[in-house]
C-alpha cells in the first residue's frame, strides 16, 4: 500500500487540533467512548449494567447467616446510529492549478478542517438533542432567554441535580446557545472584578464557573416544538417516582421532550417518551409529589433546550467505520484522534482514472444513560 497520506501527515494533525473549538459545548461536556484502534458497524449495540437504588433492613442479629436482598440489574443499550462522511475529490488538474497559487497541502489541510468541522457539529447537535429530550426536570421559562435579570436559574437547575443524586465532583456543565450566554455577560455583578474575583469576563468575555457549573455555549443547542396535547387529566393514581403515567380526556399529542405540569405539583417534568396508548413517560427519577385522578395535565410552550449534566449522564461513542475483510480499494487510510475533544476519525485515500477522493467519515451513536443527572433550563 503506498503511504499516499504520509506527506499530508502535518495538515491532517494541524486540522485535528481545531475541532471542536467553534462553539461545542456539549461533547467536551459529556463521556467519550472513543478507540482509534477498533472499527465499529452501522447499528452496532454498546451495552452497559445499571444497578437500581439499594433498600435498607434492619439488622438482626442472629447465628445464621441472612441470605441478603435480591437486587435487579438493569440493562441499557446504546445504539451505533450514524455512519456518516465528507467525500474530497481533486484531479491531477485541479492539483496542478491549485499549486500555482496557495498549493494543494494548504487547501487540502482546509478542506480536512471543515470536513471535520461539519461532523463534529453534527455530533454536537445529536448530543444536545438526546439530552434535553431525557432531561429529568426542567426550569426557567420557556420562550424567554434565561438570565436576563440574575443568574437565580443555575442555583435552580444544580438543585435538581444534587437532588437526584448527582455527583459535585466538578464535572457538572451548564450547556446553553449564545442568546443565553450574551444574557449571562451582561449581568452586571459578573462584569465587575471586584464581585466576580476575576476581570476575565469583562476583558476577554468567558464564562466563568457559576454555583459549581461549568459555563459553556453551543450552536448545537436544539429548539423544540411542543406536541398540540390540550385539556388531559390523570386516570388513576400514582406515587412519587412513577415514571408511566395514564392520561384521559384529552385531544393532541404529548411528544418526546415536551414539559408538563400537574395541577398542585411545580415541577415542570420532561417526557422520555411521547404519548401511547393512553401513556405518557416522564424521564427518570419520575414524579416528586404523589398524583390523585382526575389532575389536570398541561404541556408547556415550546422552548430552547439548554441543558445542564453530569459527565457520565451522556455518551457519545464513535470508532472507524467498518471496512471489509483485506480491505476495499483505498490505497491508504490514517486514523486520526483529537487530542483535545478525543473524537476520532479516519481519512482514506481512494485513487481513479487521473483523479483521486479523499475521505473523512465517523460512526457514532449518543446515549443518555443517567436522566437523573440531567435538567433542562428552558429559554
């Protein structure tokens, strides 16, 4: 196999070590499954053990042994769900052209830049979406860009978390879209150095860590389009921390990502899965107040899904895209891991009839394996 990359070595690292950096927050935010050595197949399944919450017993003492309490270990999957790449073909001709100007090296180091600029976007957004979507609660308003009076939001939406376990172990995010962000800038007290304990907002405009979350932005941030569900109401009764619960009454539809209200209840809930067979699923850990029948179910407005997580709530895994047994006729290929994001790709050399296509392509699938350790913050 000739080395046909060995010479573009230098331009395929240097673009590497730009991924990521154009406003993606929500990858370097969450766990990276990542092995440049392995190749993966379209659909491919990961899976991973869950151990459910332990429950205590009193302790007897006795001369026999107890036999201990039964525990369940849960199964989930994550699925290898894209396959995707950005295909650079050039002739002798147009190398020859371009030679006599900026040269083929420059431009084609350029081109792998933006090819591994637009899958790393596309990676960003897929991650947005599964997390606001498995978001366990949610606060602010939505339709209206948070902080625009006080930052009281990030104090909120950690409550939710610390209250549903997560670890303050310094790898919390708050993920949000610019509009958010340039909100944050502006509050007064982060701008002043002698109330912030530091200039670097007010000087070179970065977000600084709040209420122990990082602050980071994103243009992968998603908005969602609330489903037309109206006038539901509870059918039957349901303890705290039910997840499934029976709606009636009502017309529309109740989607995946939506956030309902229950009358007497404040908590503004995310659905996991949307409305069937009379069943709508709120994400884990469920319900916070117990529900009586006949409550009224309201689905709230459309919003801007900002998230904010706990690194191992959320996964994205990616490998190499599977080739076949003694290879296809690519006459080199490299495997390339950013050593910042640690997002891995792999660039393939396929030669023609006085012409040659260079290739960057990926595999990856996202997953939220913990929606306890999500919550949205609505804008």
């Amino acid at each position: 196999m000739a080395n046909v990359l060995t010479d573009l070595a230098a331009d395929i690292y240097k673009a590497a070590d730009v991924v990521g950096r154009e406003l993606v927050g929500v990858i370097p935010s969450s766990l990276i499954n990542a092995d440049g050595s392995q190749r993966v197949a379209l659909n491919d399944t990961v899976r991973s053990a869950f151990t459910r919450q332990a429950t205590t017993v009193n302790v007897s003492p006795s001369m026999t042994i107890p036999e201990g309490t039964d525990q369940t270990v849960d199964n989930k999957t994550l699925s290898i769900t894209k396959a995707k790449a950005v295909q650079i073909p050039w002739t002798g001709e147009d190398m020859r052209h371009v030679n006599n100007g900026a040269g083929f090296t420059t431009i084609y180091g350029d081109q792998i830049r933006q090819a591994m600029r637009s899958l790393t976007n596309e990676m960003e957004v897929d991650l947005s979406t599964e997390g606001y979507r498995n978001a366990s609660r949610a606060v602010g308003t939505a339709g209206t860009t948070p902080f625009a009076a006080n930052f009281d939001l990030i104090a909120d939406v950690r409550k939710i978390l610390v209250d549903n376990g997560a670890p303050t172990d310094g790898q919390l995010s708050l993920i949000m879209d610019t509009a958010a962000g340039a909100k944050l800038r502006n509050l007064a007290q982060l701008q002043k150095a002698n109330e912030n304990g530091s200039d670097d907002m007010l000087r070179r405009g970065t977000l600084l860590d709040l209420q122990g979350l990082m602050m980071k932005e994103s243009a992968g941030i998603q908005g969602h389009t609330k489903g037309t569900g109206a006038s539901f109401v509870t059918n039957g009764t349901f303890a705290v921390g039910e997840t499934a619960i029976d709606v009636d009454g009502g017309s529309g539809t109740i989607l995946a990502g939506d956030v309902v209200t229950f009358e007497g209840d404040t908590n503004k809930y995310v659905v996991a899965s949307a409305l069937a067979g009379g069943t709508v699923t709120l994400a884990a850990p469920g319900l916070r107040a117990s529900l009586a029948d006949g409550v009224a179910v309201t689905v709230g407005d459309s919003y801007t899904g900002n998230i904010a997580l706990h690194r191992n709530a959320l996964e994205i895994a990616m490998r190499a895209p599977a080739v076949p047994t003694g290879g296809d006729n690519a006459d080199d290929a490299m495997t390339i891991q950013d050593p910042v994001s640690g997002l891995v790709f792999e660039i393939r050399s396929y030669k023609g009839y006085r012409k040659a296509m260079f290739e960057v392509a990926a595999t990856w699938g996202v997953k939220a394996w913990k929606p306890e350790f999500i919550a949205a913050v609505l804008g």
